[in-house]
C-alpha cells in the first residue's frame, strides 16, 4: 500500500490537508485541494499477511515539492519516485532543531 499525503512542508508532521491511499504505486488524485504551497509526500507500506504477520519490505518513500496552488492556476500532473527509506537520516531530521 502507498499513502500520499499534501503536506505544508517537506516532511510529515500532523495530519495532511488532503490524502489518498493506493493498494499499490500507481496515479492517484487529490481533490479539492486547498491553495498555497505543498509538499506531495508518499510512503510505502505492507499489507499484512494472511496469517495477521508483515511480510519482510523496505519501506519506500519519495516527495515532490514545494507546489503552489490557487484558484485561478490549473494543477500539472506530478511524478513521485519512491526509493529505499534511509533510517538514519529520518532520525537526523526528527532530532534537528527548528530554524
């Protein structure tokens, strides 16, 4: 399963202003989507097996942003890449001091 996810910045933090979730990479649509400037965050999770266990993933993620939106400009179609999620650097950012 994918979730992406509309965010106000380059990493998730609280809930997205709009998000979808696919059984599987592939196009999606966020509509009604509010203006201003997004970050378009995916990340990838496994379904549970049968027997209730995760099977082994590598968690893939990717973005695309910063995007400005508002009434009056249509939207252009966005292409996330996905690609191995980097634990140590997640943990760099969520330690990081705000500016």
């Amino acid at each position: 399963m994918v979730f992406v996810g509309l965010f106000p910045t380059p990493f998730p933090q609280g809930h997205p202003v709009r998000c979808t979730v696919l059984n599987r990479p592939g196009a999606f649509a966020l509509d009604n989507v509010p203006s201003g400037r997004w970050h378009v965050l995916a990340r990838s999770v496994m379904h549970p097996t049968d027997g209730g266990r995760r099977a082994r993933h590598t968690p893939m993620v990717g973005g695309f942003g910063p995007i400005t939106t508002s009434a009056d400009h249509a939207l252009e179609p966005v292409v996330i890449h996905l690609s191995r999620e980097n634990l140590a650097t997640l943990r760099l950012i969520a330690t990081a001091p705000a500016p």
